[in-house]
C-alpha cells in the first residue's frame, strides 16, 4: 500500500505554463513544413500516434521551457518533508523523461506512448491500477483532470479556472488551490506587437509623393493600413510559434507571450487564423488586385517564418522587399502610379535597415560570447560584411535620392526641389549614425522601433518633413 504523501503532478498547464503537444506540433512544422501534412495523417490513427510522430520530429529545448515555479518549489517542499512524487502525464513518455530529468524531483516518470494516451478517464486507470484508489494526491489544472480528481485523496488545483474549481469544489474532497487563472488581455494585445503596425505608414508615402489628398484617397489608404496591421500581426504570432526555442534562448524575447506562456500555444494558432481572417475580409474593400497584393505578402512572410529566414543574405532581400511591398499596396489601393525613382529608392534603404537588423543581432552575440545566431545562418565573424552591406545600400538609396531631385518628375511636382538636397543630407547623417549605434551594441532588435523612440532620429524626421514641406509649397 503507497502513502498519502505520494504527489502525483500533471505536465501541460500545471508544471509547465505550456501544453507539450503544441510544442512539439511547432517544433515539428519549424523544421519542415511538410510535417504538418505528415501530422495530419498520423492523428488519423489516433491522438497517442499524433504525440508518437511529433514527439520523434521535433527539437525541444526542456531547460528554456515556461516552467512554473511556485508549483517547483511546492514539489520540492513535498519532498523534503519526506514524500514521494511522480510525473503522470498525456504528453509522450520521452518528453516527460527528459523534463523529469533536468528538473531532478520526480521519484516515478509515466507518460502517453504511440498506442495509449495518458488522460482523463485512462490516466485515472492507470493511476488507480498502479497506486490504488485514494492513495496518491493528485495536482492538475484542467477539466480533462477530473476523473482523476475523483480517485485521488487530495485535489490541488494549479491556475484553474473558476469553472474547474467549481467543478471539484463538489467532489467533497480536501482542496488546495495554487495560484489563479488570470483572463487579462495584455499579454494577447503584446502578442499582435501594435508597435510594429507603424512599419504600415509606408502605405500612405505613394500619396505623399504625389501630392494627392483628397479624402477618396485618404479613406482607400486608412483601410489598406488596417488590413496590413492584422495580417502582419498575424504573421507575428506565426512566427513567435515558430521561433520558441530560439526566443527562449535570447535574453529579451523570452519574455514574449507565447515564449513566457502567459499566453496559451494554442490560443496563439486560432489568433493568427482571426487576425489572418479579419485582414484579409478588410482587403476586399478595395479590390482584388489589393487583396492578391496582400496575400502574396502573407505567403511571402510566412515563407521567411519557415524557411528563408535561415538562408544568408536572402533573409535580408526579403525583410527589404516585404517594406517595399507595403509601398507597391499602398499605390494599388489609392490607384497612385508608383515612380522607379521611389521603388529604387525604397530597396535600397530598407535593405540597409534589413542588414542593421542583422548587425545588432550579430553584436548582440558578440556580447553573449555566441558563435552564431541559433535560426539564422549567420555566424560572429560575419559582423564587419553585414556592417559594411548597411552603410553601402544606405548610401546608395541616398544616390538615388540625389539623382531624383534632379529628375525632370520633381521639376514638375515642387515648387523648390534644391530643398530636397537637405534631404539626402539628413539621410547621410542618420543612415552613419544608426550603423555606428549598432556597432557599439545600443541599437534595439528592430531599428525601426529603436528610431520612434530615439530624439535624434525624431528630429531628422522633422527636417526631412520640413525641407520636403518647402520644397512643396515655396
């Protein structure tokens, strides 16, 4: 006969601020996105070969997991006042070694295999089977837990909802509930990053560099700003499921929603299908071309997520590219015929920013004593190319703005265009400095960000509106 003290502890959303599946699915598809196709086969054949398939394609880092501390250092209170544990989990019987392994508290291991899956009414079973009803103290967090509840001595309740507390606050049984469901929208709206929606701005410069405000216009391009801002967020929570590992591994983007777990995996594919859903319902407003505009930018970005990111230098073509996109959507939604001059242009710097990107990633490494990007192909001693490939294509997007100022199209659309000069001027001097931010390690992740909150790039924004405003109007 076992002891009352024997803890049996779930995995998903108890000891973890995770649900190993959904882990496993995205590591899986990370890797090759044909595993989703392989996936949907295997779940053909049941849950428990769904957890097998995924369980032998994915790549899990089990130190970097969400774990849930407080719920640790009750599992080491337990034993140190004598009692024994087990981990009894649905999640497969290898990622549950490995986790009991690093962790170090568990007397017992049992986990799902490729032929039983180890939850509700069968991890009740096996409970039942192998330590005897109501001789083992069970601590879960889900409604799926209590047919287990039910044969368990004690109840401990981990950040349940009210609704499961209810539930086995009617089972009659000694209760303890640790910690609380939080429902708080915070980590949901983080997770869309509104922040970055400022890079959809570009759609608005094809009608200022027309000159074209009428409100039809103005409308056409609120609207393409709004369908941009939910793909792209949508795009963002794809690839924070992509990349949670790598997130996990970096000294800020751990705290990401999803890389934290204060933000369910699962709730994170059903919210970038909505986000996906609602953006592209908004594009219909303003016609098929737009809308084809907008999906090719999905796909494109969700093959950067998957795949291209990983290839050298093309990872950069693509982030440039994805900015000058925003440009060619912002044209064919106000019907504004783009200049070669602002396409040109447009490549050319955003590469430069695309490669500054990469610079602080590479000195961000630098400083962590890494010898390369974990997702990326980039490696420490690449560092003074990709620093050179930002100034290079930043000077020569301001060549380009040079050669347009005396392009017979600015003779026709300013009244001043030698005001255009000071243009070219400021870009030369933020271009230099943003490299040399970099270099020295103070630049944020995406230079964009860092430059709305920097007062040296706010202030050469305003010249560079202020010289455009008199080469317009004197």
């Amino acid at each position: 006969m076992f002891s009352e003290e024997l803890l049996v502890v779930d995995l998903d959303g108890t000891l973890i601020k995770s649900d190993m599946l959904h882990e496993s699915f995205w590591s899986a598809f990370s890797k090759n996105w044909l595993n989703l196709f392989f996936a949907m086969l295997a779940l053909g054949r049941g849950k428990a070969a769904l957890k097998e398939y995924l369980c032998s394609k994915s790549d899990i880092d089990y130190r970097t997991l969400p774990y849930n501390l407080g719920i640790i250092a009750y599992i080491k209170q337990h034993r140190k006042q004598g009692g024994r544990t087990a981990l009894v989990t649905a999640t497969h019987h290898v990622f549950a070694r490995h986790i009991a392994e690093h962790l170090n508290l568990f007397d017992e291991v049992y986990g799902s295999d490729g032929g039983k899956n180890l939850k509700g009414p069968a991890k009740a079973t096996f409970l039942v089977e192998k330590f005897g009803a109501g001789n083992f103290i069970y601590m879960g967090d889900a409604a799926a837990d209590l047919p287990v509840w039910r044969v368990s001595n004690k109840i401990l309740t981990v950040d349940a909802t009210p609704f499961v507390r209810q539930q086995v606050e009617r089972l009659g049984k000694p209760i303890e509930h640790l910690g609380k469901s939080v429902n708080s929208p915070q980590p949901y709206i983080k997770a869309l990053r509104p922040h970055q929606w400022l890079k959809n701005v570009l759609i608005f410069l094809p009608m200022l560099s027309a000159h074209q405000f009428d409100s039809a216009t103005a409308i056409n391009g609120v609207l393409a700003f709004i369908a941009f801002s939910f793909v792209a967020s949508s795009v963002y929570v794809l690839n924070d499921l992509l990349d949670l590992n790598a997130d996990r591994a970096h000294p800020r983007k751990r705290f990401r929603s999803f890389a934290s777990g204060t933000v369910p995996i699962s709730h994170g594919s059903l919210l970038a299908l909505a986000l996906l859903g609602i953006g592209l319902l908004v594009a219909t407003i303003l016609g098929w071309i737009f809308l084809l505009t907008l999906a090719a930018y999905y796909m494109l970005t969700s093959a950067y997520s998957l795949s291209l990111k990983r290839i050298i230098i093309v990872d950069i073509g693509i982030l440039a590219g994805l900015y000058t996109m925003r440009i060619f959507a912002g044209g064919v939604a106000m019907d504004i015929q783009l200049s070669v001059w602002l396409l040109a242009f447009s490549i050319f710097f955003f590469f430069s920013l695309a490669a500054v990107k990469r610079q602080a990633e590479l000195v961000d490494m630098k400083e962590r004593g890494r010898s390369m990007a974990k997702g990326r192909g980039y490696h420490v001693e690449d560092l003074p190319i990709i620093s050179t490939v930002g100034l290079a294509a930043g000077y020569v997007s301001v060549l380009v703005m040079a050669l347009y100022v005396n392009s017979p199209s600015v003779l026709e659309t300013y009244a001043y265009p030698p005001a255009l000069w000071g243009i070219c001027c400021v870009l030369l001097y933020w271009l230099t400095r943003m490299v040399l931010i970099t270099h020295r390690g103070l630049m944020h992740d995406d230079p964009i960000v860092f430059a709305t909150k920097d007062m040296a790039s706010q202030i050469s924004l305003i010249i560079m509106l202020g010289l455009a405003t008199v080469g317009a109007l004197l």
